[in-house]
C-alpha cells in the first residue's frame, strides 16, 4: 500500500517475499520494455541487422508449407508465436537476444 511518493512510503503487504530496495526499482523501471509485436518489416530488418536473416529464413524453408506461409504472409510478428520460438530454438538463441531483436525492431520505424 502507498502512502505517498517514493518507495519509503510502502507499506509491503506481501510477508513472504522482501521489499524491494530503491535500487531494484530503479533498476526495474529503467529496463526497456519488450514489445509482444511487431511488424514482418520491422522483423525483417531487425533480423538483417543482427545478421541472421538468412539463418531465418532457412529455417522457415525447410519447414512445412504451412510455417512458410505464417512466415510469409503474417501481418503481424508475435513474440511468443510458436514459430518465433521454435526458430529461436532452432538457432540456439536465448530468450534475452529474443527479447533484443523485438526491442530492435519495434524501433525501426
């Protein structure tokens, strides 16, 4: 519960787990947040500049026709689409260079 403007004044009602300290706020609220879409553009590119859109789109080809068209003719790019994270699997990524990639692309404009 907040009883005013900064962290001293939180009344933490949660007793099983410990009150965050002023850094980890800070810290928390200054991570960037991940965009869940994007666009097959901004994807693409995003992809381009991290050097693996070749890598991808491999992938994609060597899947079944209806993987290439999800790929192909999506309107939108979802960052938990089962495809993104099967392909991220496959290209031996973690979910943080995922989350990199999304942030990248979501600011290309």
């Amino acid at each position: 519960m907040l009883r005013g403007d900064t962290l001293g004044d939180l009344d933490w009602l949660d007793t099983e787990q410990d009150v965050p300290t002023q850094a980890e706020v800070d810290a928390y609220l200054a991570s960037p947040v991940v965009p869940q879409l994007v666009t097959p553009r901004q994807i693409r590119l995003a992809l381009y500049q991290f050097g693996l859109r070749q890598q991808v789109e491999d992938y994609v080809n060597s899947q079944d026709i209806t993987v290439q068209d999800s790929w192909n003719y999506a309107t939108q790019i979802e960052r938990t689409n089962p495809l993104i994270l099967a392909c991220k699997s496959a290209l031996g990524k973690t979910d943080e260079e995922l989350d990199q990639l999304f942030i990248l692309a979501a600011s290309i404009v």
